[in-house]
C-alpha cells in the first residue's frame, strides 16, 4: 500500500487532535486502568479550584522535543540492563493497539522494545495507539509515589518498512510521530474539606512531537515535570488527607500508574523505551524498589543503520533492522 507524505502527515495530525487526550476515569481501580488511558476526540479537561470559586484548565502541557542524542542516563535510571521488563503492560481499550514486548541490545544500549501491530480486521487502516502502563507501586513503593516531582525517559523511533514519497521514491523515514506521558495519578478524585477539588485521577503529563523525514531512526529525551501545569495533577501522596464529595475521608493514594502513548500513524515503527528516571520533588533520583532479576526475557539484537529516505526501497533491506524482512506497511 502506497502512502504519500502529506497525506501520512494530515492522516496523523487528525490522530492526534481525536486522542490528544485521556479522561474522566472512575473511581473504580479496574476502570481506572482501563478508562484513564481511552484518547478521546476533545482535550482533556481537569477542574481545580480556588477558594472562591472553580474553573477548568486542560491537562496537556506545551510540546517540546529534541532532535539531539539524549545524554547519558540519569542516576536511578531504568536502563532495562538486566533484561527485565519491569512492569510494562499493554493496555488494550477502546482505539488501543496490540503490541508485543521484548528487550533488545539495540547497537550496544540494552532498551525494550515495543512493537505495534495492526488489530485483525484493520489492516487496511492506520495504527493504532500504542499505550504502555507502567506500575509506579512496584517500581518506587506505594508510600514514594507522591514524592514523584520529574519523570524523564529516552525514546527512540525506527521505521520497520518503506515509506513512499509523492515522487514514487521510499525510504525508512521516521515520518511524523506524536504522543504523549500521562497518567493514573489517583484512584479517585480528592477534595479538602471545604470541598475544593485538590487532586484529579488523570492526568496528560506532557506531549510531544516532531517530524523526521530523512532519517530511519530518531531518538530523543522526552521529559516533564509534576504536576504539570496544575497542582491537582502530580500524583496523589499518602500524607494527604482527601476527601469525597460528601465530605468522607477516602483513600486514594494507590493504583497509580505511568503511561507512554504514541498517537495513531501510517508509518510502521518499533518503539525504544530506555532511561526511565523518576525525581523527587527536590530533584532527586527516587531508588527503584522492584526487584531488576523479576519478569525477565530473553535478550534480542536489533541494529539500526541511519540511511534514512535517499535509499531507493530495492536496497534498503540493509537499512532494516536486523532480523525483520517485512517489506509493507501491514506490520
């Protein structure tokens, strides 16, 4: 299937505008994890207050991102190293796509990979998006959580099939890729006592993108402070009291988790995830707690060779990774 730049570029920036957000999820644990990552046609909406009255501000921070090589891992940094997967799981909702899991030795930086396919029935159609839950519990302890003041992690986008250009040429391009952080930030919504909403259950921590139409693969440090942009969407913390609507002390200091998404695309590219790095609110690296030897996997090998659009589509299986031979975009 041929697919022209301006159309892939429109196809996807009409993507992001329809999930560019994930909200209003319940106060329910299981439909926390489900509904809080579902992306929805309009921005994401969180309510804060003052003490006079409330107002409503989106969650989705400014988008920034870097074409420069990330720099080396912070200290506490997740690197993936001991070929553990460390909690990641796909969440499969509404607009989700199935994605496969494996840590790879990707030209010598051990990262996990993860490769999105196309849902049976949709193969004729755009990815989906591809959602990664990260379980903070586990990775920093129940009662750290709240501490989280920085999240900071190392992607990298390669292209796993030809693109065709408007003049009939292809080549491996990373195209145009857009998503974003998020997160289950609470159980449930929380109040103070007067009644004035303090801390939301979702939130968009920050959103990226950036087009790279020369080049096979692209990594960059995508990274974002919490809360961001409003105080009721850092992550909800055990030393704070929070209330219901009614008045009744509630606990919702507990299922939280990290989300990495990339919105929908037409072009077909593994995702690297490496660096995860958690800071406190003082800027500090939060030690991780999970055990680095648990749900481990066999290691793989991939390379990738930046040969990028100039390599006509009859030779750039050099310009593959190693060990995928797929030559269309059906994934």
């Amino acid at each position: 299937m041929k697919f022209k730049k301006a159309l892939a570029l429109l196809s996807a920036l009409c993507i992001m505008g329809a999930v560019s957000a994930c909200g209003d999820s319940s106060s329910t644990a299981a439909d926390s994890s489900s509904k809080a990552a579902d992306s929805k046609a309009e921005d994401s909406k969180a309510e804060t207050t003052t003490t006079a009255a409330t107002t409503e501000a989106t969650t989705t921070s400014a988008t920034t991102a870097t074409t420069e090589a990330p720099p080396k891992p912070m200290d506490g940094a997740i690197t993936f190293d001991t070929a553990s997967l460390y909690t990641a799981e796909a969440v499969m909702d509404s607009g989700a796509a199935p994605i496969e899991f494996a840590v790879v030795n990707l030209d010598g930086d051990q990262k996990l990979r993860v490769r999105v396919k196309k849902a049976e029935g949709k193969e004729d159609k755009d990815y989906d998006v591809p959602k990664v839950k990260f379980d903070l519990a586990a990775l920093l302890g129940e009662e750290n959580v709240g501490k989280i003041g920085h999240i900071s992690v190392d992607l990298t986008f390669a292209a796993r099939s030809p693109f065709t250009f408007e003049d009939g040429s292809q080549g491996y391009v990373v195209g145009w890729m857009g998503g974003a952080l998020g997160g289950n930030i609470a159980a449930g919504k929380g109040y103070d006592k007067e009644g004035n909403l303090i801390q939301n259950d979702w939130a968009n921590h920050h959103e990226y993108s950036f087009e790279d139409w020369q080049n096979s693969y692209h990594t960059w440090r995508e990274e974002t402070d919490i809360p961001a942009l409003l105080p009721a969407n850092g992550y909800a913390s055990k030393e704070t009291t929070y209330y219901d609507k009614d008045g009744a002390e509630v606990d919702i200091a507990h299922d939280q988790n990290l989300f990495i998404m990339r919105w929908g695309t037409a072009i077909n590219a593994d995702i690297y995830i490496d660096n995860l790095t958690f800071l406190d609110k003082d800027g500090k690296p939060m030690e991780i707690k999970y055990d680095a030897a648990a749900n481990t996997v066999d290691v793989e090998t991939d390379t990738v060779k930046n040969e990028g659009a100039d390599t006509p589509a009859t030779t750039t299986t050099k310009n593959e990774i190693d060990q995928i031979t797929d030559e269309t975009t059906t994934g």
